[in-house]
C-alpha cells in the first residue's frame, strides 16, 4: 500500500476574520479583491482591501502576495471573507507569454513596470536588467525608478537614464555612501542641492538640468515629481527625496512619498486623504519606529490626518507606492 501525500488545506471557501468592520462602505455580499501582504505572527496576517491595510485573522494556508476574491459577511461585529477563489497573477502570465520564466529580476522589473502601468514586454525587462547591473543600486526600488523614467519616454539605454538614476534615488541605500557621492560632500542648502543635481547630468551649468527636465516631462500614466533633499539637525545629515504624484489634467496632488535611507513614509491624498504609512527596511529601524508611533500619531492628528497601527516591512514598498496599491491590476499590457 502506497503512502499518501499530506493534504494542504484548500483557501477556496475558508474564511478571513477582521477584527473590527472598518468603515469602507463594504456590503454583505459584496465581492471584494484581498491581497495577502505578509504573515504577522501565527494565524494573524496583515491583508489589503480596497487600498488599506488591517491586521486579520485566519487559519488558511495563506502566502504573502496571494491575492484573492472573497465574499463580503459581518459576524459580532467583525467582517468575515470569505474566499471565493484565487486570482491569477496576471504579472507572472505576461512574463509567461513573453517567452519569459517567472520568477527572479524579470518578475520584480515586471511589477515594477505594470505599477507604472506600462507594458511589459521582453525588450524593456532586458534594457531594465542592463541598467540595474550597471548602477550598483538597491534592485527593487531602482527597477521602479527606471519604469518612471520609461514612462516619460526615457530610454534606459541611454546615458540619461544611467545620470539620473542616483538622483531620484538620492540619499538611499545603494552602491554609495549615502552621506557622499563619489567622493563629494552632499550639499547642506536647497540651492546646493540643485547645483549638485545638476552637476551629475555631467554639466554643472547645464540650464535646465536633467531632473528638472525629467519632473517636467509629462508621463503617459504617472506624473510624479522628485525632489532630493538634505536636512541636517544636531549635527546628524539625512539625505533622500520627497516624491509627489500628480494629476495631470486637475494639477492636483494624489499622494506624497518621503525616501531616506532605511525607512519612508507613503501617505495618499485627494479629496480624503488616507493613513500615513510607514515602511522599514530592517529590524532596528522599525523597533525604533514603533517606539515613536504615538508621538507621531498625535502630530498628524492635531494636522487632520492619520497614522496606519501597522509599520510595515521595506519590501511592501518600492519607493514610489506600496505593493497593495499596484498588485490589484485588471489587466497587463503586453502590446504597448
């Protein structure tokens, strides 16, 4: 007699539990998207609906990055989703149908360049590739640099793509020390810091310079503005860059996104601005987060805004937008 193969229990009909029904205007029976951000500890997870982030409760064999449908419930209070079926990850059949194995830097330049909302195409992830390993840089948050620049029509062949990446990732970690670049000082005024940025387009009298070229370029899906900047306090330096994302057509600001070395903070804005949310790359910097939380909260509610309970791992972010705002994607372009 055969031994048989441990069954794994099927997510499909299994149930997700939310603590506390947020106030989203979510119906019984209403089909929702539920992306699984990361494991939290035993059967707690954080999960993203509709854009925001809750703790949850479940018994499922869940995986960070699945993302379900599942069907709207209230029990004593707290919302129940029940799951409805898995979605396919429309990223990894694009790669597939380019001829592509998923997986590895192709499948990270492909999320990258679908949170852009642009095409992902064999040629593009190849010249994206190039630059990565040319540049030295952290990967993920550089991959979504570049599929910025692609979208403003930026070749990331080209020598412009190769100068400005170390200016839209300024102050970041990378293959530089983030307090100099290539043996030079970081500039101490706003003034400096634009001579500085325009120094790296290999023309320190270059009018306009190539970042002030790339915030006026108009994107073809986001317009996002970059803003390097260097604040010193106390004798220490901090170095990074503030990004603001545009409508285009109403000139008004849709979210805010502050970059520095190890941590950053995202917050959406509009008519009803979200929670602020905060995104650490390692263990010390989010203990260290957690034990300002409450000081922090209570600045920005005394500014009318609020601060997500949760402070979250660098990987859900890419400096541009967290992952639960770009993994819920209708279709891929593969056509361009």
């Amino acid at each position: 007699m055969h031994g048989s193969a441990p069954v794994t229990p099927d997510p499909i009909r299994g149930a997700i539990r939310i603590g506390q029904a947020p106030e989203m205007g979510l119906r019984p029976g209403q089909s929702v998207s539920v992306n699984v951000i990361k494991h939290l500890e035993g059967a707690k997870w954080a999960v993203a609906i509709k854009g925001r982030v809750f703790p949850a409760f479940s018994e499922l064999p869940l995986q960070a990055g699945q993302l379900l449908r599942a069907r709207v419930s209230t029990a004593e209070g707290k919302l129940v989703l029940t799951v409805s079926e898995e979605v396919t990850d429309a990223v990894r059949a694009a790669l597939v149908r380019q001829g592509l194995v998923a997986g590895g830097e192709a499948e990270m330049i492909a999320h990258a360049l679908a949170r852009s909302g642009l095409p992902i195409l064999a040629e593009t992830i190849e010249k994206v590739r190039a630059l990565l390993t040319r540049s030295g840089l952290e990967q993920r948050r550089t991959a979504r640099i570049a599929a910025t620049m692609i979208d403003r029509g930026i070749d990331p062949a080209g020598p412009a793509a190769r100068a400005l990446l170390p200016v839209l990732g300024f102050g970041e970690r990378g293959g530089e020390d983030n307090r100099r670049y290539r043996g030079r000082q970081l500039p101490d005024t706003p003034r400096a810091v634009k001579e500085f940025a325009a120094a790296l387009s290999g023309n320190a009298v270059a009018r306009p310079s190539i970042l002030q070229a790339y915030n006026h370029i108009r994107a073809k899906s986001q317009s996002w503005v970059v803003i390097p900047f260097v604040f010193t306090s106390g004798g220490q330096r901090i170095a990074g860059t503030m990004k603001i994302l545009f409508d285009p057509f109403q000139s008004r600001p849709l979210a805010f996104t502050l970059c520095t070395e190890g941590i950053s903070f995202h917050i959406p804005l509009g008519a009803r601005p979200g929670k602020l949310a905060i995104y650490c790359d390692d263990e010390a910097l989010l203990r260290a987060a957690q034990r300002g939380l409450d000081s922090l909260r209570s600045k920005f509610h005394n500014m009318g805004l609020e601060v997500d309970d949760i402070i979250n791992k660098g990987e859900a972010f890419d400096g541009f937008s967290p992952a639960e705002e770009g993994m819920i994607l209708p279709s891929v372009d593969t056509v361009g």
